[in-house]
C-alpha cells in the first residue's frame, strides 16, 4: 500500500525479474525484516539471488511465502509452518498444520453442532461465565493469545487475504465462542483498522472494509447455525435496533449472533431506523425486551429510549411494556430510571437472556 514513488517502479519491475524485498513485505503484510529472519533461520530465501546478494522473490517463492503467512497467523509456530512450507514444496507432503485458524478447524465450523447458551440466566452480574464449547474456562483469552490472533488476524487483512481473514474468524468463535471471540478478537481488530485508516489519510480503507465484510459474514453465520438449531415457536424474540441515523450495525450483529447461540429469538432490525419504524415494531411485536444501539454521542436518542419503554402494548386488561437496554457507548456511562444499561456484549447477552426467561409463559 505504499504510494512512493520507489513502490510505483517496483510494481512495473518485469515479472521474470522477480520482485524485490521491500515490495513483497508490503504485499504479505510483515516487516522485511521478518522476511530476511525467515530466510536466515528456516531456509526461505529466494531460490535464485541477482547481482550477487540481492533478493529477488519469484512467483514461486511468493506463493511459499504467503502459505508461511497463512500458518503463522493462525498460530502455527515458525519453526513448525517453516518445516511443512518447504516440505510442500518439495512435493514430500501435502499435508501442513492446520493450526487454530487452519482448514481443519474452518470445516468443522461449517455445521456447528447446536451448543448450550453462551450466558446461563442465573449468572451473577459482573461475573465472566464459561464460555460455550470451552468448559470450565473462564470466557476470557489470556492476553498472549488474545494478542497472537489479533495481530494474526490483521495481518491476513492487511494482505487482502479474504480466506485467511474468514478462516481466523471462524476458528476463533469455534475455539473461544462468539462473546470471547467478538470482545478480545474481532472488535479490537476493528478499531486497530479504524485507527490506522483514520492517521494514514485514508489509506488502508479496503483492509477495513474487508474486515468489516468478513466479520459481518462470520456473525450471520453464527446466527443463521444457532437458529436452526433453537427453534422456539410463538415466543416473544428480543428487538434489536439502531437509532435514527446511526449506521453502525456490526456490534448489534455480534449481539443478535450471541442471542442466537443462546436460544434467544431476536429480531433484528439494523441500522439508521426512523422513529416510527421503532415504534411501530414495538407495537406490533411486543417484544420481551429492546436493545437500541447508538455509537456517538451525536445520535444517541434518550427521548426515543424512554417512549419506547412507557408504551404498553397487548389486549386491554393485559398490556404489557418492553424492558429497554441502552447499548452502545453513545449513551454514556449512566442511565435513567427505567432504563437499562450494559457495560459490554458479555453483559448485554447476560440480560436479555434473564429477559428472555422471565418472558416466557
């Protein structure tokens, strides 16, 4: 993504030639140092230097090295990833290390088995419940591999390599469930990619909105799977929305795929919804609770928040009124009298499924 003037002749070098170092690190997304240690240690260097020590990197050697790539990120070490790349390349095995975010896992997360909810309804508030496939752990990743898929995942982004970033993605909600994986994992990432985009003049966008993509993806997926597998008949779904004018969906995304996992039915509305959609939704629905997601301060509704909660809806002698929860930083720390106002997705999901109980006939 470098835009000099030295970036611009190197992408016009003939492809015969070979391309240079400092090119193919910005093409995979790492350091050239990275690249001369991988040559120096492992032994994946260019298979034919010009002009004595220069490095000129062939298709070939590329594709070996990106393959290095797509191991390292997933959490192959790189000794391991460095020894089945170069077997592979020598035709002695097909097979490399799946790793965490490798194939294998990918496949096996393509028809998730149904799992218990994420968040049982009697757990304490501020207490990190176990996490869905994980049992007995505490629901958060220790800082070294929260930190390891991080940078794993953003370099696959930064390479524009869109199966790597789908296989990350979904190895880590199979690994960590969707809560972990959203708060330690994916929402990081995000907001790593939003800052660079934001101090780089607007270089980088396509690595966000790549990422953006394929988190969205994998979120839908992950609601889709839970759905099929917690049919619910004539139950009152949990209404999720954005309030008017707000645009960022993929927060709620990750709280309508957790509620899913959990057996909880959403409907789930997304972004920039008019008052009188809302409304409307509201009364036609009635839903167990509501979930308004707000961003920035600047679109944050209160006015909105709190007639949704005073309005009753059902058969006279039996009207009823929706629990409305404030998501989403817009809102601010507090909350009024009323309202409900959760301090993450993990205690969101913990809410609502409480809700979701306490609903039920």
């Amino acid at each position: 993504m470098d835009t000099t003037d030295r970036g611009s002749a190197e992408t016009t070098e003939p492809a015969d030639m070979g391309v240079t170092t400092g090119f193919l690190a910005r093409t995979l997304g790492v350091s050239p140092t990275t690249l001369r240690s991988w040559d120096r240690r492992y032994g994946l260097g260019p298979a034919v230097r010009a002009d004595g020590r220069q490095r000129r990197w062939s298709p070939q050697d590329v594709a070996m090295l990106r393959e290095m790539c797509r191991l390292t990120a997933t959490g192959v070490p790189p000794a391991e990833a460095a020894r089945a790349v170069l077997e592979r390349t020598r035709g002695r095995s097909a097979d490399a290390p799946a790793g965490r975010g490798g194939t294998a896992a990918t496949h096996a997360l393509d028809t998730p088995e149904p799992r218990a909810p994420s968040v049982p309804p009697g757990s304490a508030p501020g207490r990190s419940p176990a996490v869905s496939g994980t049992p007995g752990t505490s629901g958060t990743l220790p800082p070294g591999v929260a930190r390891q898929e991080c940078r794993g995942l953003a370099q696959a982004a930064v390479r524009l390599d869109a199966p790597a970033v789908r296989e990350q993605l979904m190895a880590s909600v199979r690994a960590h469930g969707l809560v972990a994986a959203w708060e330690e994992v994916m929402a990081p990432t995000l907001r790593a990619a939003g800052r660079k985009w934001e101090s780089s003049g607007d270089r980088y966008v396509e690595v966000e909105h790549l990422l953006s993509w394929h988190v969205s993806t994998v979120l839908r997926h992950v609601y889709v799977s839970s759905v099929a597998a917690h049919r619910r008949q004539e139950a009152s779904p949990v209404l999720l929305t954005c309030v008017p004018d707000e645009q960022h969906t993929l927060p709620l995304e990750a709280l309508n795929a957790a509620l899913a996992e959990a057996g909880v039915p959403t409907l789930m509305l997304g972004g920039a919804v008019p008052v009188e959609a809302v409304d409307s939704a509201v009364r036609r629905v009635g839903p167990a609770a509501v979930a308004l997601w707000t961003q920035s301060r600047s679109t944050a509704n209160l006015p909105l928040a709190q007639h949704i909660a005073a309005a009753r809806w059902g058969i006279r002698g039996a009207r009823r009124q929706s629990p409305v929860l404030l998501c989403g930083p817009g809102w601010g720390r507090g909350a009024p009298d009323g309202l409900l106002r959760p301090t993450g997705l993990r205690d969101a999901v913990r809410m609502l499924v409480s809700l979701d109980a306490s609903s039920r006939p």
